[in-house]
C-alpha cells in the first residue's frame, strides 16, 4: 500500500472541501434572513476560492451591481468566499465573473440549483 503525497495546492483544495462541507450555513442563513425578510426572493448560491488579497476587492465590485449579489466571506484565510445572486441576474453575474478571472484567481468551488428559493 502506497499513500498519497498531496501538493501544496491539492492539501488547501482538500481544506476548502472539508470547510465547505462543515459549513452548512448556520451564521449565514442567519444574516441572509435579516438582510432580506421577503420569503419569495429567488437566488443562486455559489462559493468561490480567490485570492486572499482580492476578497475585498471582489465584494466592492459585485456591491457597485446594487441588488445583484450579495458576497460573504467564509475563510479570508483560504479565500473562501460565498455568493448569493439575484436568480434574474445570473448572466450578467457570470460575465462579471469570466471578466475578472482575467485579472485574479476565482475558483468556483461549489454551487446550488438556480432558482432555489433562499428558506
């Protein structure tokens, strides 16, 4: 029996899995449900790794798009971050996201159906 020797990266690819899974939204459902108290808002949720000196760059520009985002940062230190977009803004959001995956590192890690609607 060998064992696997993981590389840097696949050992905080491993990290950010096992964060995501440990998660399970307790703080920021919490949040989310103060910020928005309407029962029918539709959004999609996605969760990013980014690099650690851009998470507030990233979240200033999804809040120049008023109403279209909402980013939550899970784990500054691995660049985990989480977000929820508007279900009628997924396109525009989507372009945003290519665009700047051009200038940094964004990493979708994980996503939940579009048109999920938030509890």
């Amino acid at each position: 029996m060998s064992s696997k020797i993981y590389s840097s990266y696949e050992q905080d690819s491993i990290a950010v899995y096992n964060l995501i899974m440990d998660c399970q939204h307790t703080r920021h459902d919490a949040i989310f449900k103060t910020m928005f108290k309407s029962n029918d808002l539709q959004t999609v949720r996605r969760m990013y790794r980014v690099d650690t000196s851009q998470i507030s760059f990233l979240k200033f520009i999804l809040e120049a798009y008023d109403g279209m985002a909402q980013l939550t940062t899970l784990n500054p230190g691995l660049g985990l971050v989480e977000v929820y977009v508007a279900s009628g803004c997924i396109k525009d959001f989507e372009k945003i996201i290519m665009d700047l995956k051009k200038q940094m590192l964004i990493e979708l890690i994980g996503y939940a159906e579009e048109n999920s609607a938030y509890p």
